[in-house]
C-alpha cells in the first residue's frame, strides 16, 4: 500500500515545501482511518485537505478518468459535466435503512433493520470494497467554524467526484479537522462505490454497484454507505449527516434539524424578516431561495436552499443557520425566467450531472432556454434533436455550485449566531384542494400543518412520479427517529419558545393548484413575492385575514396583492377555495396516517385532527 502522507515517516520524508503545516491528526481519527484500512483494502489513502490546488489535482484526475469532462472555458469557466450511470441517478429511498436497537425507535415511515445484523451483512459487503482504489480521507464541517451550531463528520470515500462534491457542499479539509483535533466530536460517515478494481482491470467512468445501501446508526450517530456515488447517497454531509443523524441529535439536544430553505426578506420599509420554508425535494426550494421578487422595493436574499438548523439562542429567540456551503441545485425548469439569480451563480467553477451538452462545450436542460438547441448531446452522452421524444437532461440532473458564488446571498448568511426566525413556512405540491397561502392559527395547529403535509412525488428520489404521498414537514426521507416522536418534540419545542420569547407564525403555501385545465392558476416564482408581502403584513400586524376551517386565508379585498397580475377572479377564487367536503375526506386519510404511528402520536395532533373535523362540519352547516 502507498501512503500519499505526507507525516507518517517524517526521517525519509523531506518537509513539504508549503508553508501551511498540515493540520494534525487527531488519534482517534487515525485509529479509525486504520481499521477501515483492513476492512475496505484500498490501494492507498489520501489525507484530503480542502485545498484549491488539491481540488485542481481531482479534477484531473477525473478528467482522465472520463468521470467529468471540462466544458467550454470560454463559455463556462473552470466548469465539468458528470453523467453518471443510468441506474444511478436520484436518491434510493427503498435503499436508505435506519437501524435502532428497536424497531418501533425507528418508526412506520423508516427502513427499519436489526443493527448487529446489519453489521454483519455491511462487514461482506465492505471487505475490500476499495481495492484497487483511493481511499480519501474527507474531514468536513456542517455549519460555520466557530459557531455553537457547528457540527463535525469525517467521510472516507473512493470517489473522486464526491470529495470535490463535499468541498463544494461544506467547509472540507483542514478547517474541519482542526476543532476535531481541538476535541469536536465526529460523526464517522464510509462511502464506497462498491466497485473494487482486480489488479490491472480497467476502471468505468461512473463506478457503482447495482447493490446499494444508505445505512444510518442513529443511536451510535454513523453513516455507511455502499453502491452509488449520487447526491445524496454518496455526498454523505447532506440528508444523511444533516438531516437523518442531526435529527436525532436535535431531540437529545433540543434543537431542530429540518429540510428547509433559509430566506432574508426585506419590503421597502427597510425592516428585514428572516423566514425558513420546508419542502419535499425538488419542489423549487432553490428557487424560492433565490427569487427575485416581482415587486418594486422588494429584496429577497440567500442563505441556504435545502436544510436549516434551527435552536433557541441564548437571547431566547428561534436562530437558524444553513448548516451547508453550497447548492446542489435541479437543473431542469432553472432559467433566466425562473431562477435568473441561479443561473448567474452558475457562470464558472461548477459541476454539472447528468445535463445536456452543447456542440459548442457548454450545458442545456430543458428550461434554460425556452427554444431548445438544434443539435445537443443528451445526458446519457447519445445524439439528441428537439423531435428525439425524451428529454437531453435527465430530471434529476443537477448543478453543484458554491453559496459564495451565489449573487443574492445574505450578508448574514454564514453567521455563527444565525439569524433569528420570524416565520416558518410549509408547502408541498398539491394539484387541488389547498389554497396558495393560509396561516395556522397557532404553533400547536403548525405543527398539525407540518404533519399532515402532501405533496406530489417528484423526480429526486426514485418512485412514481405524480403520485400523491404523505411527506410531514417534508422530512418523510429524512426523519432518522420515529416521526410520532419528531412530532412530539416540534410540539415541546413550541412549549420552550413559548416560555422564552415570540413564537414564530406558521404558514402553509400550494404554488401548484392546477385549474380545470390542467394549468397552474399561479405564476409563481418571482411572483410569489405577493404571498410573503401578505405574511409579513400578517406580521406586522397590518393586513386582516378571515378565518376559514383550515385557517386564516387573505381576505377578498385586503388580501393577496394582485395588481399588475394577469389572473383573472374566477382563478382567484379557485386559488383559495377551500372545499369542506373534500378536506374531510383528507381527515380520514390523516386519520389513517396518524394511526400508523400508534401510541407514538402525540395526542395534541389527534386534537387538532377533531378541531379540524368540527370547523370542517360546522361549514357545512
Ligand atoms: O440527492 S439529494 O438528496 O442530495 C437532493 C434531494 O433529494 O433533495
Ligand atoms: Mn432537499
């Protein structure tokens, strides 16, 4: 085995000729290193540490590899396309396992396994899973160094594109491994593309296993992960780290680890509001992130797109930060329409997979463009012309992109205090029955809202797409407890805020209401600027609301602002319709929903569920 190290043997070793010294290793991390060593057999182990020249020397490599090719430095600097295999392309959920010491610790909506089993059954299927490969060694940290939110993870890795992946997504390297070698505790995270290599056998560009495994250990807080080297399968910071094991973290510590956008909005008058949104993957979270608002005076600005940490300061109030570096963005339907902000962040410097590619040696999806280029190569790497019948991207092909790169980000968006929340929004994809915007009346009936969330299935995870599933608080993936449980604790978090400070307002949004037609009855995008104008003055204080059986809905003549808006009062008025009859039936479905989780529901959600019932009842008079 060769050791790309440049300290182990500091007597035949000359000093690096760099100034920086490396960051020192922490014991417990080397011992660590050296057990996976025996267990995964690579060919030698690399100590990554975050730097632009190592990064340089990845990509590279890569390029060699035909893993990425370089695009067009004139049209797209310092920027590669990744395609990866076809069988590996989205999130595996029916492949994600949660293993508690008991079943019921992992609830109805998680694969649950025995942990000692799935030791064994991960002991055979690591050995040597990395012969013939690199073995990098990937220190990381979640959320800014230095601040009390911040949270460490070492991953080991046989995938090149991952490590760059992870540089982009968090703050890698030697800034993450000193406050380990400082003492920081670590989540241990493996990822291995399960493809090792016989000695002289040459290498695929994309290496993965048709036998796949996202494996969490919630209770002893580790990742294993086996098979593929996509997003959030392989990428192990991000659902795994972030959302799954930082969940549980939250509940024994008291804090919130959601799958939620963080947003900085500020109306002419100048007072800024921040405001955390949670919704299923693939549902314009990035968007919304990073909209430019349809209103004059109004700026909308960054600080993360797809998970937030959420804790009472020590001022008593809610703080959140965006436990991230970077976006991992869907591509298709990002344009200079949709998301113009994104698609300046993504000039130079980016990875793109599993997007179309010019003849010229730059990136197409559908959606950038709203005429689709006469000839491309399409994500699969085949000829592809606009009559081909299938898409040139794939659509859950993506764009990795730093945060610093991003025009609209917040000052504030890397605060180690965070940013105090004013307002939390849920939302998900519903075609009928809910209305654009409508306001819990409290934090109990929110979290009722966050529970009893659906949204249509999207492409970012594998499935039928269109299909209808129950995703509360948009964490149906990524709850790495039993979700009865999670609910609980969102109602005795709402207790503690209560005793120390304002409650934040809870909203719930549907951007997605389809007409008779088929058609969306909301522009959206830009536009949806209207609906956080009409929740800031909720507020304020300044704009009424009229109550309704599901909550409080923009009144018809000092509700949403439509001026300037091409939509006619007939599509107004199926925006907020709120169908009794329809809701009720919605009730039996949470009613069965809720029954999944047994006597881990909190009995104030069956509250809420009867509450509803009779507001429903009684308007129907
Ligand atoms: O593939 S990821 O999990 O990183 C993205 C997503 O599903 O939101
Ligand atoms: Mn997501």
């Amino acid at each position: 085995m060769t050791l790309l190290d440049r300290t182990t043997d500091s007597t035949t070793t000359p000093a690096p000729l760099s100034a920086a010294a490396p960051a020192p290793r922490p014991a417990d991390v080397e011992h660590w290193v050296s057990d996976l060593v025996d267990l995964l057999q690579p060919d030698a182990v690399q100590w990554v540490d975050g730097s632009t020249r190592e990064r340089h020397d990845l990509l590279q490599l890569l390029v060699a590899a035909g893993t990425i090719e370089q695009l067009n430095p004139d049209l797209r600097p310092y920027s590669f396309l990744a395609r990866s295999a076809e069988s590996d392309v989205a999130r595996l959920e029916s492949r994600t396992f949660i293993c508690t010491e008991h079943e019921a610790d992992a609830g109805p909506t998680n694969n649950w396994r025995e942990p000692t089993a799935m030791r064994a059954e991960l002991d055979t299927v690591f050995r040597g899973a990395m012969k013939g490969r690199t073995m990098y060694v990937v220190p990381f940290a979640m959320g800014p160094i230095g601040s009390p939110m911040a949270r460490y993870g070492v991953q080991v890795t046989d995938s090149p594109y991952v490590v760059v992946s992870i540089g982009t997504m968090t703050r890698m390297g030697d800034a993450a491994l000193a406050p380990i070698s400082a003492g920081a505790s670590w989540v241990p995270a493996v990822h291995s593309v399960g493809a090792p290599l016989a000695h002289g056998e040459h290498d695929v560009a994309w290496p993965c296993n048709d036998t796949k495994y996202i494996v969490h250990y919630p209770e002893t807080r580790e990742i294993w992960s086996f098979g593929s080297a996509y997003g959030g399968n392989a990428i192990l910071a991000k659902k795994a780290y972030a959302l799954r094991i930082a969940s549980v973290m939250a509940r024994d510590e008291g804090w919130l680890a959601e799958h939620m956008l963080l947003i900085k909005v500020t109306p002419p008058s100048g007072r800024a509001y921040h405001l955390a949104a949670a919704f299923p993957s693939a549902c314009g979270k990035t968007n919304m992130a990073m909209m430019t608002p349809s209103l004059p005076g109004w700026k909308v600005e960054t600080i993360g797109d797809d998970i937030a940490w959420l804790w009472i300061g020590s001022d008593g109030r809610l703080r959140a930060i965006n436990p991230e570096a970077g976006f991992f963005g869907v591509a298709p339907g990002t344009g200079v329409r949709t998301n113009p902000t994104a698609i300046d962040s993504l000039w130079g410097n980016t990875i793109f997979t599993n997007v179309a590619r010019t003849d010229d040696g730059d990136v197409w999806w559908e959606g950038l463009t709203d005429q689709a280029p006469a000839h491309l190569t399409d994500w699969r790497g085949e000829e592809w012309t606009p009559d081909a019948g299938r898409p040139a991207a794939h659509p859950n092909s993506r764009f990795t992109v730093s945060a610093r790169q991003c025009p609209s980000i917040a000052g504030d968006w890397d605060d180690p205090e965070g940013v105090v929340i004013d307002a939390i929004i849920f939302g998900g994809r519903r075609a009928s029955n809910v209305p654009l915007v409508v306001e819990a009346r409290d934090w109990d009936h929110g979290v009722f809202m966050g529970a009893t969330i659906a949204s249509e299935q999207t492409a970012a995870a594998e499935g039928t797409v269109g299909e209808l599933r129950r995703d509360p608080f948009a964490m149906l993936p990524f709850a790495g407890y039993n979700m009865g449980d999670y609910f609980a604790h969102w109602l005795d978090f709402g207790r503690r805020l209560r005793r120390s400070a304002r409650v934040p307002r809870v909203f719930q949004v549907n951007w997605f209401r389809k007409g008779a037609d088929g058609s969306f009855l909301w522009p959206g995008f830009g536009e949806n600027a209207r609906v956080l104008e009409w929740m800031i003055g909720r507020l304020d204080g300044s704009l009424p609301a009229s109550e309704s059986p599901i909550g409080a809905l923009p009144t018809r003549s000092n509700g949403i602002n439509v001026d300037g808006l091409d939509l006619d009062e007939e599509a107004l008025d199926e925006l907020f319709r709120v169908d009794p009859a329809a809701f009720l039936a919605e009730a039996d479905d949470v009613e069965q929903f809720f029954a999944s989780f047994d006597d881990r529901l909190p009995g104030e959600l069956d509250r809420q569920l009867e509450l509803l019932r009779t507001r429903l009842r009684a308007a129907i008079g």
